[in-house]
C-alpha cells in the first residue's frame, strides 16, 4: 500500500455519501447488476440493496463492474416490501422508478435528504405492492417508440441528478462519514 493508494482510499471515502442508495429488486443480468454497482461507486454510494432473483443468488460481478463490487457492499434483502420498510425505518425516503397515476419526473424529489431508488427486474419491473409501499413514484420521461431504458441506464440517470443536487448542497464537499467510520473503512480498504 502506497502512501499515494491510501491517499486516495480516504479522499474516495470523505466523498462517500452513506444517505443515498439504491435498492435492486431482482435485477438479474449480471452486467446490469455490475453497471449499477459501478455508477453507485461514482456518485458515492457506501452501500447498495438488493433482492436477489427468485433462483435465490445475487448475479455474479463480470468485467462491467469495473472493480466497483470491491468498494460498493451489497445488502442483501428477502423481499422488496420488506426492505422498502426497513428503509423507511430508518428515515429514508423510497422513490420507486415506476410509471403510475402519482409519478413524478425523476428530477421533481430532493435527493438531498437520504433516499433510496427503487429499481426493477429487467423483464417485469419493480412490483405494485413495492411501489405502492414507496414514498413516490418516479419516472424518466420517454418520448421514443421504446417504452423503458436499460435499468442500469435508468439508475445512473437518476443517481447523476442526486449527485447534482448533492454537489450544489455542498454534501461532497466535507466527509458524511464520522471520522471513526472513515478510519475504519479507509483501514478496510487499504488492508482487506
Ligand atoms: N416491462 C418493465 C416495466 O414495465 O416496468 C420494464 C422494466 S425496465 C427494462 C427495468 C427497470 O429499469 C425498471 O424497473 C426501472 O427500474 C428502470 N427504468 C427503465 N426505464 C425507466 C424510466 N423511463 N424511468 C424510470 N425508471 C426506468
């Protein structure tokens, strides 16, 4: 470990943002599963959530993932209703990418308060019962022949717009981390 590799460790993590998160309700394909991971190690989330498919097994990580697997721990959760609740527990806002009577444009939520996006399985979507669950719907408007994005083109659409807000509150800009967590992770890191 370099003193420059370390360095980077702790700047990497000052800019972590524990608040925000996505939870991934049995998304499947392993490079779609990969690609979120990777755009949550971008825009700094600390830890992910994820129902895994039905076959019972989170997908495996491939190259898509950059080495962002390594830097983005997984939850893992039985069942989505559940864990929107549990999140919700704990004072986080659910906003379920799901086209509804109540949907708003993704850009209409404020990401600044700590906020958990929903999204679906590739082939069916996120579930009723777990968008009814969420605190709102939201929604990429559309305007071609083709009714929905890749989801992991869908996440990092949104993820960008949180960390746009984000960046303009100032919230990357001192450490969201407590120092004993930053040394803790910063020592996991560098030492795993
Ligand atoms: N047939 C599915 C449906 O009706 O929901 C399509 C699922 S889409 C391929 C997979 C996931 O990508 C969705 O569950 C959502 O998380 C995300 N997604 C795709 N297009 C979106 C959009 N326009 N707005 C918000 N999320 C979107």
């Amino acid at each position: 470990m370099t003193p420059e590799r370390y360095e980077k460790i702790r700047r990497v993590l000052s800019r972590r943002q524990p608040t925000l998160t996505v939870l991934m309700d049995e998304v499947n394909k392993p490079h779609n599963f990969s690609a979120v991971l990777r755009t949550c190690d971008a825009v700094g989330v600390l830890t992910a959530h994820a129902v895994p498919p039905k076959s019972g097994a989170l997908p495996t990580f491939d190259a898509t993932s950059g080495s962002a697997h390594k830097w983005v721990a997984v939850q893992k959760h039985p069942d989505a209703v559940v864990a929107v609740r549990d999140l919700q527990a704990q004072g986080v806002q659910v906003l379920a990418t799901h086209l509804s009577q109540r949907s708003l444009d993704y850009r209409e939520p404020d990401y600044t308060r700590p906020t958990c996006v929903l999204l679906g399985a590739e082939k069916w979507g996120v579930s009723d019962e777990a968008a009814d669950a969420a605190d709102a719907n939201i929604v990429i408007p559309m305007f071609g022949m083709v009714q929905s994005l890749n989801v992991s083109v869908a996440a990092a659409t949104i993820l960008f717009e949180a960390q746009r807000q984000r960046l303009a509150a100032g919230m990357y800009a001192a450490p969201q981390l407590t120092p004993a967590e930053l040394d803790r992770l910063a020592f996991e890191w560098a030492y795993p």
